[in-house]
C-alpha cells in the first residue's frame, strides 16, 4: 500500500513536470528569437562557418528549443490521454471563470523573464536558478494549472461546486467546453481536486 503511494507521488510529480516544463513553452521560444544569432552574408565569398561554430555561437539558443520542443511534445502526450475522459458524469452546481490565472502566469513568470540580460553569463545562471526555483514552488504548491499554453490548445479553466464532491475550495475544471451552471460532465482527474471535464451535450 505504501509503495503504491509512493508511486502515485512520483507520477504526480513527473505530470507536474511535464506541465512547468508545457507552462514555458512560450517563454523558451522567446528566449530562442532573442539569442539566436545565424550569420547571413550575400557576398560572392561567403560561405557556411560550420556545425560546431555555429552551435557554440548558439548554444542557448539551441537549448531553449530544444526545451520549447520538450514542451510541445509533452503537451501531445497530454491531450492524447484526455481524449479518453470516461469516469461517470457529475452535475456542476455552481461554476466561476477562472482564465485569469493563465494571463496571471504570464505576467508574472513570463514577461518578466525575458527582460534578463542574456548576453552574459552570469545572467544567463541566474535565469537557470530562477527557473529551478519557480518549479518548485510551482510543483510544491499544485500551481500547474495557471499554464499559458493549455489557453493555446484552447482549454477554459473553471472553479466549480460538483454534486456529490466535497471539495474545500472547489474543483479546478479544465475543459474545451463552456461549462455552465447544471452541465453535466464527464471527466479524469489530474489531482485531486484538478479535473479534466468534458460536457456531456443532449443532442435533441
């Protein structure tokens, strides 16, 4: 039973990894049109400086792609599992607008990180730690769900009162849906008190 816990713990950890790692994606891609410094010459004598000059002149570049890629990869992975929302529907009894969470992330992390001097070095640490410690406290404090990039896979985030759950300050709804007051739902947690929910629609 322990060990099952354990690692149940170690899953949530890795899925709120994955989700910092997706909440950056914008940042990364910033980072990567800021840094990246391709030499272009039309003169008759130019010609190619080479893979390794190329890379060492781009490094940060080519990491903060790399890490956009991470991103966009992880959030395939993330959508592919919750095409499968199965878990028996539950009635919504109240439901508030939560979105300015994402702008709240962007404006909090984002825009101010890449104001960060990245010509030198020792900016560039501090840009590191900086990051590493946001994700801790983003993992710590179950902040994933504030993620930029689920409003440009198009995701509404919702807090809402569900029938049947008790739950102290809600739950967090993430869906594509506009859900409402009485919308049925089916869904799959993320956390416990963090859903995916898709509406279940009467089609007359």
């Amino acid at each position: 039973m322990k060990r099952k816990k354990n690692l149940n713990r170690d899953t949530d950890t890795t899925l709120k990894l994955h989700f910092y790692i997706m909440s950056l994606w914008l940042l990364f891609v910033l980072l990567f049109l800021l840094t990246v410094d391709i030499p272009i010459s039309f003169s008759k004598d130019a010609h190619f400086i080479g893979v390794m000059p190329l890379l060492k002149r781009n490094w940060f570049a080519f990491i903060s792609l790399l890490l956009a890629l991470l991103g966009i990869v992880f959030a395939s992975m993330e959508r592919r599992k919750w095409a499968g929302v199965s878990n028996p529907p539950y009635e919504i009894l109240s439901v508030k607008n939560e979105n300015y969470e994402y702008l709240t992330f962007l404006t909090t992390y984002i825009i101010p990180l890449i104001c960060i001097d990245l010509t030198k070095v020792r900016y560039v640490i501090v840009l590191g730690v900086l990051l590493v410690l946001i994700g801790f406290i983003f993992i710590r404090m179950d902040l994933y769900y504030g993620n930029p990039t689920l409003a440009l896979m198009g995701y509404r985030l919702y807090r809402a009162e569900i029938k049947g759950c008790e739950a102290p300050d809600g739950i967090i709804l993430i869906s594509r849906d506009r859900l409402n007051k009485a919308s049925s739902i089916k869904w799959i947690p993320i956390d416990e008190y963090v859903w995916i929910a898709k509406e279940i629609k009467n089609d007359i």
